[in-house]
C-alpha cells in the first residue's frame, strides 16, 4: 500500500515536519499517521492510525464525513476543524487534504495544519471590538450610602440593573460585606474600609463580591465623602460597577498583541477601503517588506499577476456577503520570487454594521504546495516511466471524449501490450524489464503528437489515446509508427532485445453510447485479438461482433435463469408400432414456456447453448426430468420407455457416465432398458472412439442408444460397425419426401437395408400422412414417429393420447414388399415426382429440359419394359395405363396452352392433372399392396 515501507511515498511521508494523516473517506480510520502528527497530537504512531477522525475531531462526524467526501470528489480541499489532543487540549486546525490512489481504493492524504494562534488572533479582535462597546456604557450599578458611626449600609438604588447577575446577599453593615469579599481582595478591602473612616477625599477601589451563582464579579467601587464642617466625613456615597466583563475583554486585548506580534501567520489590519494600518512580524518575514514599507498601501502591491479579475472579485463579493474569504493565492517576495500563500480574510463591522476594517491572516505555502503537486503527481503518473496512470489516463480519456464531441472529431484507443516481455523479464531479470519499459515509454510518447496520451497500466500494458482525428482512418500512420516503436531492437547491457508489441483499437464516438471504461475493455478485447491472430499487429474492435457475442451473453444468461427457476417442461412424443398400433415409447423433446402463454421451441435457444457448459447442465435437467416422468407413469399403470436426447457437448462431460449411473440409482424404479439416448448422427462420426466408448458404457448399465437424424451424416458401413447403437433414428427429411422424391426414397430404403446388415432397429421421424406410413410398413420399418400419430405433447395429455389412439385400418393391412417388388415403389415415386416437376415448369420454376411425352418419362419406360413384364397380365395394369396416358395428353396441352402464353389457361388445368396424379398414385399403391400379400 501507499505508506508501505520503502515506497518513495513513505520517506516522504515519514521524514516531512508537516502533520500528515492518512485517511479512509468513507469511516474516517486513520491508516497513518507521520511522527509530526504523533508529536502534535500527543500520541505514539501506532496508537493514532488506529484511531478514526472522530476521536480528534469535535465536529459532528456527519459533517467532517461529508467534508472527506467532498475532498473525495475534489470539490474542496481546505477546511477548519478543532481537534483535540491526546491531553485533551484542544487546537484550532486547518486541514488540507487530497485524495490518492491506493491500488483500487482512495485514500485521503491529510496535512494538519495547527492554527490555534491565528484563531484566537481573530476571535480576540472581535472581543476588543465587544470591550470598546462596553467601555462606552460604564454607568454605576448600585449606589449605596454608608454611615461610618452607626457602619450602616444603606442601599440607594433599587438593585435593578445588576448586569453581572445579583449579589449573593444585600450586605446592611461592613461586617456583612467584608463577609462576601473575595478572602484574597480582604486584606485590601478592610484597609480601604478603614482608610475612608478618617480621609475626606474620594477614593476608588476594585475587588471580587460573591454573586448569587457562587461566582465572584469584579467590582469597581468608587466613593466619595460627605461632610458638613471640617470634621470627618459623616457619610459616603459609593457607586459600584460591574467590571468583570471588562475585565476580561482587558486580559484578552492583552493576548490579542501578543498573538500578533509573536503569531507564525503574517497579520494584516487594514481600513475599510483596504489601505494597510498595521502590520505584524510575521508579516515582514514572509513577505519581505518591513511595516513602515507596508503601512497605508492597499495590498495589491504584493500581486503577483498569476491570478486574475475574477478571483479578486470572487474575493471581494465573499468578504462583502460572507464577511469572510479563505483560499491560496500567489504573491510575490520583495526580493521578486512568487510564494504561495494562504490567505483568510475577515471584515469587521462596526455597531451601524458598515465594515471597517479588514483583517487578513497569510501563511505561507509554498512548501506544503510544492509537496502537495509532488503528491499529485505521485498520485497520477506511473512511477518507473513517469508515464500517466490509470487514473489520469480516465481523466483524460473523459476529456477527450469531451472534445469530440464538442468539435465532431474521433478519439482512438489503443491498447498495447508488449509481445515477449516477459521472457526478457525473467531471463534477463527485473532490472532489464524495468529499463526496456522505460525506454519503450520514451519511444512511444516521441512517436505521439504533442496532444495525445500515452499512459502505462502496469506490467507491459500502456494505453494510447489518440485525439483530434477527422475520422478513424486518420490514425492509418499512426498505429504503425506505435507498433514500429516497439519492435525495434532495444540494447540493454550490449545484450539486444527483440520484442513486439500487439495494439487493439477502438474508436469513439460509436453508434451506440460508450464510456471510457466501456473504450477500454473493447480496446482490450480488440489487443486480445490481436495476440490471438499471431502477435505484432493490430487489430479493430468490432463494434457489430461485439454486441453479438454480448447479445449472447445475456441470452445464456436467461437461459441459466430459466433453468434456475424451472421454467422449461418436456413435451412428449409417442413412438408406435405401425403395424401393431402398440406405443412402444416417447421421446422427450424440451420446450420453453413463456410468460404470454407461448411455447419457444428447441429450435429457438438450444443452439445457443451448444458447445456451451450450459448444455450440460440444461442436458442433466431433462436426463432428471424423463426419468421422474417414467416413475410417475408407472406409478399410474402406465410403462413408457422415454427417448432423450443428449447433446454433443454434455456427452463430451468427462463423468457423463457416472452420473449416469448415479441418475438411475436415484430412480430404482425405472428400468434402465427404459431410457433410450439419442445422440446426433453427426455427433457421433465427429469422435467416433469416444462416443463408441460412451454407448459401450452405457449400454453396460443396461440403458437404450439411438443415432438420431440418421442418414443426414453419411455413416458409411464401416463407422455403423463401430457405434453400437442399437436403434437408427431416419432423419425426417427422407420420410418427408419419400412419396415424392426418388432419392430419399432411394436413401430410406439403403438405411433399412443398413439396419438388417447390422441388425439394428430402424425408427422412422416425421410420419406426417397415413401414406407416409403405408410406405414405410411397406419398406419394412415398422417404428415411427410424426405428427400424423402424435404431436410432442405434456404428460397428462400423453396418457389421454394413449387411450384414444387408434393406427389407420389401413396399416395393419400393409406388408412389406419383396425386393423385386421395390421397383414399383419407385416407379409410383417417379410419376409424383415427374407431375411435380411439370408443375414447376409451368408456374415458371422449373428446368425446360422435362420429357413430356408418355413414353420419355421414367415412370413410362418402366411401365413398358420391366413393368409390363412383371405385372402386365394383372387387371389393374390396363387402367394405370389409361391413366398414365391421359396425363400426359393433358400434360402436352398445357404445355402448349403455357407456350403460347395463356399462362392461366395452363394453370387453371393444373388442378386435372393433379386429379390424375392422385388417381395414379391410388391404382399403383393398390397394385403395391396388391403384389405384397403373402398369400399370392
Ligand atoms: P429431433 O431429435 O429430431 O426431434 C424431433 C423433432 O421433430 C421435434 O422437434 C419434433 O417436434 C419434430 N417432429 C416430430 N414429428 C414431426 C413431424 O411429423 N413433422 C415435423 N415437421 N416435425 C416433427 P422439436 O421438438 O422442435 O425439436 C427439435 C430438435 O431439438 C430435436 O430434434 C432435438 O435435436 C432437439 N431437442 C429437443 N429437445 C431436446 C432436449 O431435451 N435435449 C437436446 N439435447 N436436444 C433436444
Ligand atoms: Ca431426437
Ligand atoms: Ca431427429
């Protein structure tokens, strides 16, 4: 920290003769304190830096807190407080602080300054003001007449006016009197008293009398005799007067001279118009010039021209409305050198309240200025390359900001960070680190104009501040002039040093509002970038990237709330024998309830969880999830086997396995046979040894592995032997397109043949028509998946669903075809596909290219050829044929209908041809199931 010992702060904390703490603003705790402050407050060192401000300070703690904070802030810096020393004596004091830095904290610099002296200069001048006032009203306060012989006393006013409180007791003989006399004024007293027994002549003296408090008040008791012939004095009249307060007004005006003469601050007493009437010495060694020089001058003759028009006036306007002006200001010597001084001024107003003198106390700063810029300088500038620091770099980073907007100018950041410093630093050691950093500072600043700012952070970390600029491209020669400042050769010790640097850059103003900081951590990010792309360059923050990534941020930031507060549920889709009708399980899909009654679908967020740790986390929830829906159906009478999938990265979890197992040690009574994991095709071919090797461990639990999507990663035969997944999920794009597109059908057929080879199980998705399910029973897949069976849906409605479900008549009817039969399948799917393609053509999306003839296209060549062979002799041959010839005769007259530009004409009679297509497409499917009887 600050003080610590062997910083340069501590020397010149420890060895200054100025009282000097150290002080956290917020609880006013002392952290240090000097051996000036020990000796000023009376108080070992360590005893007062464990003492807090407000057990010095009299204030309320409240307002010498709001002072610290406003030092803080930098709003003032100089204040008055009393403190009271370890004795209890108390001081006046002066207090200047000044916030400095202490790592990420502030910390108050406090300098004590004792000004009891001055204070009570000042406040004695005010009370001789009170004395002259009193001297003006002496009047006696009681009058009494006194007879010697009988030694009666007879009081004569009416004890009204007693200012100084009433007497103990009215005193009616000389006995009673001497009685309530002070026993040190007796002896004086009773010789005066016996004096006026034989003297005529009027007499005058002064004692203490008791008052009716207890209190003794001086009195001034003056007599005179009364006599008729030329004996002695038959009587006297006596007035007393109340002195005390003059008293003291006496014994303080005595004070008062010797506080100016012998006070440390120079005094000035001036006339209401400001003309010099006296001086003290003080005076004269601060300013040089002696009284006689001084007097009847206005003391602007000590300006020094450094402070302008308005501070004068400031000045005057306070003393005129405050009566008081306090602050610093530079004059000058005699012998011409400028010294600091701090000044307070206070007017003092005669009785009609017009002012009538000013009186000034000035002590000279210079020093303790000179200390304090030294401190601001330690507090702001970097110590090995006298660099800014992080924190003037803030100040001026908001002043450049500042500017451009003003003027419409850019700002550059630049962050610079030293590429293989380090190993320089612990290979050729501290010292070298230290002097290549200097010397790389030097170097930047002379690559920089005047008006940029280059500041060090720490380590090998400067930050670059380019202003002024017409527009970012203006820094083009700049970045490589700071880069080129880095990389050349440095020479330490005949030993030469290559290092380079990376610089990321950002720039203000941007179309969204930053903050310096916000500058910084781009500029940062930018430099990260930089290092990243290889070292020794720049890179430009983007701005568009960022939000991106940022946008990201946040969104993975609901997410893990949402997980946090369970507001994700699983939907479930059944899977089902077609054939059989039976439900052989569900697949857990998630969804996102939202707050208007909405669902976001997986779809929506889970991308942006992939390749993320949350997906993991996001992936045990649903593992959880499945699992307790298993036991609760159960619990009903209801056994459903739940598929879950699991993605690519919580998979990758080093202990997916063992918590795995500890899932399904949690849930008894679930049989793991009635977890089915389902992992992406394409997750799997990406690490193939690892994802095989987690299925061979799970399935030693006893749990259920599916490749999902399958077909849509391109397994080839040899990868299918190594995953031993035991179900194939076929991706619903080829179900989708089977009636329609040759290709997929080509692709559902090859997997289902895969899926013999290896004896795995095949599992149609996307089962969106009864047809698409004819046609799978017909290939042989008999699992299936799809909205036409059941959308994902919540558990309850689930075992609702399974109550009601009922497959199509027509699913139990189909059978799957022989392998000769496949090529009617096809051929069904060649015609769809040709009737689409003409459609195409005609709305003007389709390739010119098309057979239109009956017997050019696919469908019509099979039909003649392998077709006829095959089921020629069969009785709905002759009606397909009919059929196939009208669409084509159709087909050629839109077609011309379409070339000659009555393109509605041609659309209007697309309908037909899709009528035909439909017709088509029954007799074939009849054929198909026709064919498939096992019976035939
Ligand atoms: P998927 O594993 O292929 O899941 C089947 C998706 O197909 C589901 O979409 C389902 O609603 C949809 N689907 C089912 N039958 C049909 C159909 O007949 N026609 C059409 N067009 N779509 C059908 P969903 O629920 O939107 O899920 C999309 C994907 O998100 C899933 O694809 C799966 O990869 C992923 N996903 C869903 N839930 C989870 C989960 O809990 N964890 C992980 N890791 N991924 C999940
Ligand atoms: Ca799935
Ligand atoms: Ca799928």
């Amino acid at each position: 920290m600050l003080g610590e010992e062997g910083t340069p702060f501590q020397g010149f904390f420890d060895d200054n003769t100025l009282v000097m703490l150290l002080v956290e603003p917020e609880s006013g705790q002392i952290i240090a304190a000097n051996p000036a402050a020990a000796r000023f407050y009376g108080y070992p060192v360590e005893r007062l830096s464990r003492l807090r401000i407000s057990d010095i300070n009299t204030a309320d703690p409240a307002h010498t807190r709001a002072a610290r904070m406003r030092a803080v802030r930098k709003e003032a810096n100089a204040f008055e407080f009393q403190h009271r020393r370890s004795d209890g004596e108390l001081r006046d004091v002066e207090v200047f602080a000044t916030p400095v830095r202490d790592g990420p904290r502030t910390l108050l610099l406090s300098i004590i300054h004792d000004s009891t002296a001055r204070k009570q200069a000042e406040r004695a001048l005010q009370a001789s003001e009170e004395r002259l006032r009193a001297a003006g009203e002496i009047v006696y306060d009681r009058i009494y007449r006194w007879d010697p012989g009988s030694d009666q006393i007879e009081w004569l006013d009416r004890g009204s006016r007693a200012p100084g409180g009433p007497i103990a007791e009215v005193p009616v003989g000389v006995a009673d009197w001497m009685s309530m006399i002070h026993p040190d004024d007796h002896e004086g007293a009773r010789h005066a008293w016996e004096r006026r027994r034989h003297s005529s002549e009027t007499f005058e003296h002064e004692y203490r009398i008791r008052s009716g408090d207890g209190s003794y008040r001086h009195w001034l008791d003056r007599s005179s005799p009364l006599v008729d012939d030329a004996g002695p004095p038959f009587a006297w009249v006596g007035g007393c007067t109340d002195v005390t307060e003059r008293k003291r007004s006496d014994e303080k005006l005595r004070l008062a001279a010797t506080v100016f003469t012998s006070a440390q601050e120079g005094i000035v007493i001036t006339d209401r118009h400001a003309n010099i009437i006296d001086v003290n010495d003080a005076f004269t060694r601060i300013t040089g010039y002696t009284r006689d020089e001084a007097l009847g001058r206005n003391p602007r003759f000590l300006s020094s021209g450094r402070q302008g028009r308005d501070f004068y006036e400031t000045m005057w306007r306070s003393l005129h409305e405050r009566g008081f002006w306090l602050g610093e200001l530079w004059n000058r010597h005699k012998d011409g050198t400028l010294f600091a001084e701090l000044l307070s001024i206070s007017s003092v107003r005669g009785d009609n309240g017009d002012i009538q003198n000013y009186v000034a106390l000035l002590t000279d700063v210079t020093e303790q200025k000179a200390y304090k810029e030294r401190l601001e300088h330690i507090a702001y500038h970097d110590s090995l390359t006298n660099l800014p620091n992080r924190a003037l770099l803030s100040d001026r980073l908001h002043q450049a900001i500042a500017q451009a907007r003003r003027h419409a100018t850019t700002v550059a950041v630049v962050y610079l960070d030293l590429d293989g410093f380090k190993e320089v630093n612990d290979g050729f050691g501290h010292d070298v680190g230290d002097r290549l950093l200097i010397e790389i500072a030097g170097r930047l600043q002379n690559a920089l104009r005047e008006e940029d700012t280059v500041a060090r952070l720490g380590g090998d970390e400067f930050v670059v501040v380019l202003v002024g600029l017409p527009d970012p491209g203006a820094c083009a020669d700049l970045l490589p002039r700071l880069l080129a400042a880095a990389t050349r050769p440095l020479r330490v010790d005949d030993q030469v040093h290559e290092i380079s640097a990376s610089l990321g850059v950002t720039f203000y103003p941007q179309p969204d509002p930053v903050d310096p900081d916000q500058l910084l951590r781009q500029a940062d990010q930018a430099m990260y970038q930089a290092k990243l792309d290889g070292k020794n360059r720049f890179h430009l923050f983007d701005a568009e990237q960022d939000r991106n990534v940022r946008g990201q941020v946040e969104r993975l930031g609901q997410i893990r709330a949402a997980l946090q507060s369970r507001e994700f549920v699983l939907h479930y889709q059944p899977k089902v024998n077609m054939r059989t009708g039976e439900v052989v399980g569900a697949e857990a899909l998630i969804r996102w309830p939202q707050g208007s009654g909405g669902m976001r679908q997986p779809a929506d967020f889970l991308p942006l969880v992939e390749n993320h740790l949350l997906a993991a986390t996001l992936g045990e929830w649903v593992l959880e999830t499945a699992l307790t829906q298993v036991e609760s159906w159960k619990a009903m009478g209801l056994h459903v086997p739940v598929s879950v999938n699991v993605s690519g990265c919580h998979l990758q979890q080093t202990d997916f396995i063992d918590r795995l197992r500890r899932m399904l040690q949690t849930h008894p009574a679930v049989d793991p046979a009635d977890l089915t994991i389902e992992i992406l095709e394409t997750t799997a071919l990406m690490d193939l040894a690892h994802v095989s090797s987690i299925i061979q461990q799970g399935k030693q639990l006893g749990v259920v592995f599916a490749l999902d999507d399958f077909g849509t990663g391109y397994s080839s035969l040899s990868y299918l032997k190594s995953l031993p997944a035991g179900q194939l999920k076929i991706d619903r794009s080829f179900v989708r397109d089977m009636l329609d597109d040759r290709d997929d059908l080509a692709i559902l057929e090859g997997i289902m043949g895969l899926a013999a080879a290896f004896r795995r199980e095949a599992i149609a998705e996307g089962v969106e028509t009864a047809e698409h399910g004819e046609l799978l029973l017909q290939l042989g897949c008999e699992l299936a998946q799809g909205f036409f069976i059941g959308r994902p849906m919540s558990a309850d409605d689930f075992v609702q669903w399974v109550d009601s479900w009922q497959p199509p008549p027509g699913w139990r009817r189909q059978h799957p075809i022989q392998t000769a039969d496949l090529p009617l399948v096809f051929a069904l799917v060649e015609h769809r596909a040709w009737v689409n393609e003409f459609d195409e053509l005609v709305t003007g999306n389709g390739r010119a290219e098309l057979p239109v003839g009956a017997d050019e296209c696919h469908f019509g060549k099979w039909f003649r050829g392998e077709g006829e062979e095959r089921y020629g002799a069969r009785s709905e041959y002759e009606e397909i044929r009919t059929l196939h010839n009208r669409v084509h005769q159709v087909a050629e007259q839109l077609l011309g209908a379409y070339s000659e530009g009555r393109h509605d004409e041609s659309l209007a009679r697309l309908g037909e041809l899709h009528d035909l297509r439909e017709m088509m497409t029954m007799h074939l499917r009849y054929l198909v199931q026709a064919v498939g009887q096992p019976d035939r």
